[in-house]
C-alpha cells in the first residue's frame, strides 16, 4: 500500500498524536510497537493436526489511550471484521500475547490517583470492562427457548436489580451481601441513565433484547471502571434507542465516568462525538489510526483512488475491494462529505440479493399458515402484545414474505414465538397454525410441537445463545433434520447433498482452516461450532435455518453479527439458493448466475418468510410487505407493502419510522 504524507504508518502514528499543543496526563494504555498473537508464534501443532492460523495482529502498533487530554480524546476501532473489532478491545485490556512484552504498559494504573480510588483498579482487566453483546442471552438464564415467556417464574430466576448487583443465589448471606453491595446514588444513575428503573423487578429472563443490551452496559457501569469498552454496542437496537444510548455513552465520555472505546461496523453512522478512529483491515493491520477527520480522509481518498483505477472484479486483490467495500458503506452512513466523492451510484438498480427497485414479479399466495385472530399476551397486569383494541389479527401465507418491525420491547420476539409455539399462552391464545391450534377441538387433534418445529426453520440470538457448542460444524447443519440439536437426524440422500452443497458454498465463510489445507468437506467434521467465529456461527445457524425450504422461516436479528461480505452471501443464498453467486464488480458485489449445479434453491413459493432486523442493510430484497408493531400503550400495529427492495429505497425504510 501506497505511504501517504498525512497518516500513520509505522513509527510516524505515535508521533503524530503527539505533535498538537495539548495537554496529556500518564495514559492508561500505551503500546510503542507492539505486535500481538492469540498464540504463542513459537508454538507448532502436533504432528498430522491442522490447527487454525495464528496471524501476526495489529503488527508494530503504536497507540497511547491518555487517562485524560484537552480537548478530550474519545476512541473506536472500525473494521469490517468482528474478530479484528473484538481483539484491538481485548489487547487494550491487557489480553492476546504482546510481542516484546514490555511494549504494552499500563502507566497511570499504576498511580497513586488510582491507588487511593480503589486499589483493585490496579489491574487492567478491572479498570478496562469489556461489554460483548455476541450471544447475550445466555447471561440472563433460561435453560431453554419457552422459559424467556413463562409468566410463572422459579425462586432462580433473578430480576434485574439481583443481576446487576450480582447476587443470583438462592439465600445470599451477609457477607455476600457487604461485598456485592452497590452505592444507591450510583446505582440511581444508572439506571435513570439507561432508562431501566421500571424494569428493576422484572426477571432478566423476560427482558426483550433492547433492554438485554441496557442491562449488561448498565452492570458494567456499577463497578465503576477507568474505561469501558463497548464491542458492537448498537447492533440490535432501534434507532430511536440507538441515539438514546449514543448521547447516554457520550455524557460519560465527556465527564470521563468512565472512559468509553466503541467498535464500529462500516455501515454504523460513527457518532458526532467519536474523536479518534483506528481502521484496521480484515488482515488484522492498522491501515490508519489518528483523528476522525484525518482517518476519514484517508480512507475517502484511497476509496476515490480506486474507484479512479478503473480496476474491476477480479482484477482487484481483496485488500483493495476491502477498501472499496468500506469506502462505500461509510459514504452511504454518512460519515464522508459526499460533495466531491466519485463514488458512483447505484446504476443498475438491482439489490444485492438479485431484486430490482420496483419489483415487478410476484409470488403465488397460497393458504394460510399461521392466524392470529385478537391476540393479547400479558403477564399479570403488563402487556407485552396487543393491547388495543381487538387485539393483534394477523395473517401469513404461504409465499408471502413479511418484515416484523417495532421499538425494541413491543413485542416482535413475544410474537415469533406464538408461531415457533416456544410461547406458553399459545395453547390458549386465538392461534392456529396450519390450520389448527395447539389444543385439539371437536375431530381435530391439536398439533404438537414437533409438527411444527418440522416445518419451519429458525434463526435468532435465543437460538445461537442456547445452541450446543460441542457439535461438529456438519452436526448442527444436519441438525434441522432432527427434532432437537442433539438427537440423530433423519437424513436421506437429497438431506446429505444439501448438507454438502452448503459446506461447499460457505465454506470460506465458515472454515477457519486455511482453503488449501481442507479435503472437500472433511473439515466440517472435525471442526466444533464453538471453534469457529462469532460470524462463521451465525452463518451456520442461518444455513440451519434454510437448508431444508421449510414451509417457514424465520430470521430474528439472523444477520445481526456477521461480517459484511458474509451477510451479503447469506441474503443472495436467502432468495436465490445456488441459482447464482455474489461476485465483485465495478458496481461493487453484485449477483450474478451460476453454471453449476444447483442442490439448494432459494425461497419457494410454498414458504413464508418472516424477518426481524433494525438494520436497513439486514432486510432481505424479497421482502414486500410489514409490519410495524407499537410500544405499549401507544395504539394499534401499522401495515403497509412494498413495490421493491428496501436497500434501493430509502424512503422505505424511514416509512417504517413513520419519520
């Protein structure tokens, strides 16, 4: 890569923090060309064992975190990987081996300032909290999908004021109770600050996926630590909560109670209030580290530099379509002045799942499948789905293909599971599903879970938060033939092929052995879920959910997670199956036909599709028609249609809003 005489390779990174007029105290964090690794370099797998590469990470970083500058200083790392953004937050907390190890230092930990504060702070992973939000519901208990819903809760089921403190056990003694106690004016704030107070009483289990978020930033906050790193902290929320908890995290900032560090996807608008920027590359390099305006400049600038190469496809080596790709989703986000880009429009009007934007084709609408005539679901005297008046009547048929949209906490989980039947109130809700309801009536037996589950394919954080992580790769996607992760599925030939096919197709999604070194599809059999990445993972589990063409699926934040080139494959194989491939282009990645054999199609017109996201960029093209529902107390549910993809549309989108 081409030197440029502004920014912030090698040695000149440091040095350029440091060369403005302002005032610093001993940083928190500094590293002076320190190279990092999950693994030790030296370490050698075992004879014949195929281990997983272990990279050089961000090579010869030059960072300092000051404790406190003016003007203030407020850091993230943007990057189009999840496990980039996740390690630059683990080595600022003293994790991954540094390389020489006297390159990465904690100075101002080691001050007297912090001594008389709190002597525990001393250590870095207690003064640096890192908050994930990768399968997050497993923090908050439930040993299987119905027990989210029951309104009937066991003594262990712990509200949220007993999860935040951290006192979950049965009879918590004195002693327990003296170290785990929390100052009531911190704990005040807090919460007033994440808008939690009137769900201080409520099971954690029961909270909605919104609030799951708020909950664990608000636990960090109560040890009060020097700083907080937040991984991916607005993948999920609403955009209405999303500019809520930006300027919560923004007053902390500034009053540096504590610090914050965030991790940004391309496609995130980055917050006015972000000051300093690290880009590293999917390679695991710091391209560019420094002032916000200073990064974006580059990176604008070397986006322009390619489109201007007139260097296409395959022409291109992948570090140059990562700069293209990220170049586009930060002008498309808002985060480049866009009055002298060259980035081109979108010319051909064609999603990145194959849709124009104005659709002219239609799908066979078949019978019903799910019906919901006057739903109401409350537990005690709360709400939590339809209360207004009638109630939720709602239709799906097969061949339709529905967004499900709404803040977070109005009801969009609550309502998927009445159809997956995970939700105990299905049994005496007005619900039925294919044609009849989970209690038999007079000449028609009711139809019991497994008939359900068996026609349907289902991908949420619920599911990946409770999945297995023994299996074999191949175990879990041969596992939506069987009734439960665990027990043998009924597999034939047809069922064997798919398997393959999908191994084959995502295979450079999902395999973290290098390409060269795997034997067809071997790996998938050698290789536990819980080895590979959060992104592979989320792959995995979206392929689960559509390898069979159930009579429905359902994708529940399914997206939410996965790197940017993998989400776009994943939306392609959604519509299109092996019908065609995403392959790069001057107009970026587009869809293009494939020649070879095509095991797995796309959607079919006997399925329904039923989506959650809050992410323009995670709505499927084929998506036509939605449903917005409202926060409590704030009237009935809104519907409408669209005539084309939501990503060619913004307009689309804001009519969800209603802005």
């Amino acid at each position: 890569m081409r030197r440029t005489n502004v920014l912030f390779f090698g040695a000149s990174r440091c040095a350029k923090l440091h060369s403005s007029p302002r005032l610093y105290s001993a940083p928190i964090v500094n590293i002076a060309n320190g190279t990092f690794y999950r693994q030790h370099p030296s370490a050698k797998p075992a004879s014949g064992q195929e281990t997983t590469p272990n990279s050089a990470l961000f090579p010869d970083l030059n960072l300092t975190l000051p404790s406190s500058s003016t003007p203030s200083q407020h850091w993230a790392i943007l990057s189009p990987s999840s496990d980039i953004r996740t390690a630059f937050l683990q080595i600022l907390r003293g994790q991954l081996l540094c390389f020489p190890p006297t390159a990465r230092t904690f100075p101002y930990l080691l001050s007297d300032e912090v001594a008389q504060r709190n002597p525990n702070l001393r250590y870095p992973d207690r003064a640096i909290e890192y908050v994930g939000f990768d399968v997050e519901r497993k923090a908050f208990g439930g040993a299987y999908l119905s027990a989210r819903y029951e309104s009937l809760k066991e003594d262990t089921d712990f509200t949220l004021q007993r999860y935040l403190t951290g006192i979950v056990t049965m009879n918590p003694g004195e002693e327990e109770l003296r170290a785990k106690a929390v100052d009531e004016k911190v704990m005040r704030k807090v919460m007033r600050d994440l808008e939690l107070e009137r769900f201080l009483e409520k099971p954690v289990a029961m909270l909605s996926n919104g609030q799951s978020r708020r909950a664990r930033i608000g636990k960090a906050l109560l040890t009060q630590p020097l700083v907080l790193c937040l991984d991916a902290p607005f993948i999920g929320l609403d955009p209405i909560v999303t500019k809520h908890i930006s300027k919560v995290l923004h007053q902390m900032a500034e009053a540096q109670a504590p610090r914050i560090v965030l991790s940004l996807r391309p496609q995130d608008a980055v917050p006015e209030w972000i000051t300093h920027v690290v880009y590293a590359g999917e390679d695991g390099k710091v391209d560019a580290l420094g002032p916000k305006e200073q990064v974006f400049g580059y990176l604008k600038r070397r986006h322009e530099e390619i489109e201007k190469s007139g260097k296409i496809g395959n022409e291109m080596d992948p570090k140059l379509i990562e700069m293209r790709e990220v170049g586009r989703h930060l002008s498309e986000s808002g985060n480049f002045d866009n009055s002298n880009t060259s980035s081109p429009a979108n010319t051909t009007k064609v999603s990145r799942d194959g849709y124009s934007q104005v659709d002219v084709s239609s799908n066979l609408i078949g019978e019903p499948i799910v019906e919901m005539e006057g739903v109401r679901i409350a537990y005690s005297s709360t709400s939590v789905l339809g209360d207004w008046q009638d109630g939720l009547h709602f239709t799906i048929h097969r061949g339709q293909r529905w967004g499900i949209f709404g803040a977070n906490g109005s009801g969009k989980t609550t309502l998927l599971s009445l159809v997956t039947s995970d939700h105990p109130q299905t049994y005496s809700a007005p619900v039925k599903l294919f044609g009849r309801s989970r209690l038999p009536e007079p000449g028609v037996p009711g139809i019991t879970i497994f008939e359900i589950q068996g026609k349907m394919g289902h991908a949420s954080p619920e599911v990946h938060a409770l999945f297995p992580k023994h299996l074999r790769v191949r175990t879990v996607l041969e596992s939506a033939w069987a009734d439960t992760p665990i027990t043998k599925p009924r597999l034939d030939d047809d069922a064997g092929r798919r398997v393959d096919a999908c191994l084959k197709w995502f295979e450079g999604e999902i395999n973290p052995l290098p390409k060269q070194s795997s034997k067809g599809v071997q790996w998938a059999s050698e290789t536990l879920f819980g080895e590979i990445s959060y992104s592979a993972q989320r792959v995995l589990l979206f392929l689960r959910a559509t390898v069979r063409n159930p009579s429905i699926v359902i994708l529940d934040e399914a997206f939410s997670g996965m790197d940017d080139l993998a989400r776009d494959k994943c939306l392609l194989f959604l519509s299109r199956g092996q019908s065609m491939e995403l392959r790069y282009t001057d107009a970026g990645p587009a869809p293009m036909a494939w020649e070879g054999e095509v095991v797995v199609p796309g959607l079919q017109e006997h399925q329904a599709l039923l989506c959650v996201s809050h992410s323009r960029q995670e709505i499927p093209g084929c998506i036509r028609e939605w449903i917005c529902l409202p926060e409590p107390g704030t009237g009935p549910p809104r519907f409408g249609k669209w005539d084309g993809p939501v990503e060619l549309d913004g307009k689309r989108w804001d009519e969800i809003w209603d802005w």
